[in-house]
C-alpha cells in the first residue's frame, strides 16, 4: 500500500471513529482558515458529499461546530446547533487544542454543555491543533448505551 493510501485511510477512520456514516447531511458552524481540513475531508469522503454551511435552511443529522475562544458565547452557539439537528443527532464542538490560539478551557464546555441541555459524551484529538468534544442531548445520549 503506497503512503497516500494510508494516509487517506487514517483520514476515514477519523470520520468514522467520530461516529459519522454515509448520506448522512452534516452542517458546519464557524469555518474558518485555521480549520483542520483534513478532518473536514475525511468527514466529507465518508459522508459521500461536501458539508453544508451556516446557510442551510433544513435539519441536518449532525453539526461540526468549531469554536475558539474569542467567537462569543459558548452557549449561545450550542443552542444555536441544536436547532439545526435532527433529535438524538450529536454536536462534534471543535475547540483549539491547550496553548493554541482561542484554547477553550474543558469546563467551560461543560458548563455551556449543561446550560444548553446537552450531555458530553466523549473528547478526541481532532487533528494537530484542535480537540473534538461530541455533545448530545440527554435523551440521545441515553439511547447510545
């Protein structure tokens, strides 16, 4: 297997480990340059189409939120994902790895977690710079045991 094949694959068992699955309609929040685009495409790849964005105006099966310290309240942007998924769909909140730029501290996504209704459910290192928190409603998170 050549170099490139492994790397494509590491970057699909990325997405699948996060729990995505294919057609499922996923909505990215807060997108910008300093995202880990290889995550962004592994995600895309097994979904089997490209991320939709802010804009889209139906429900989607799961958001991918990336969050830095400086982008406002937590909490209002947990809500705001909420609203946009299907129930029992989860919210991958990506936050800057500790001592990056816009490091947010893990309790204050719990503490937004909790405010906002939602269940931390599991913490992966997404990528060189930033750290995945997957968040569920209560309801959901119960389902998953």
């Amino acid at each position: 297997m050549s170099a490139t094949a492994d790397h494509a694959e590491e970057r699909t068992n990325l997405a699948a480990r996060l729990g995505f699955e294919p057609g499922q309609v996923v909505q990215e929040i807060g997108y910008d340059d300093d995202v880990e685009q290889e995550l962004r495409e592994s995600i895309e790849a097994l979904i089997g189409q490209d991320l939709v964005d802010e804009d889209y105006d139906d429900v989607a099966d799961a958001v991918l939120l990336w969050f830095r310290d400086e982008d406002g309240d937590l909490t209002d942007a947990l809500v705001d994902a909420i609203g946009l998924i299907e129930d029992g769909g989860a919210v991958w909140l990506m936050t800057p790895k500790t001592g990056r730029d816009g490091y947010v501290e893990p309790s204050d996504i719990n503490e937004a977690g909790q405010t906002a209704g939602l269940s931390q459910t599991r913490s992966v290192s997404a990528g060189k710079d930033w750290t995945g928190s997957r968040l569920v409603t209560p309801k959901a998170a119960k389902s998953k045991r």
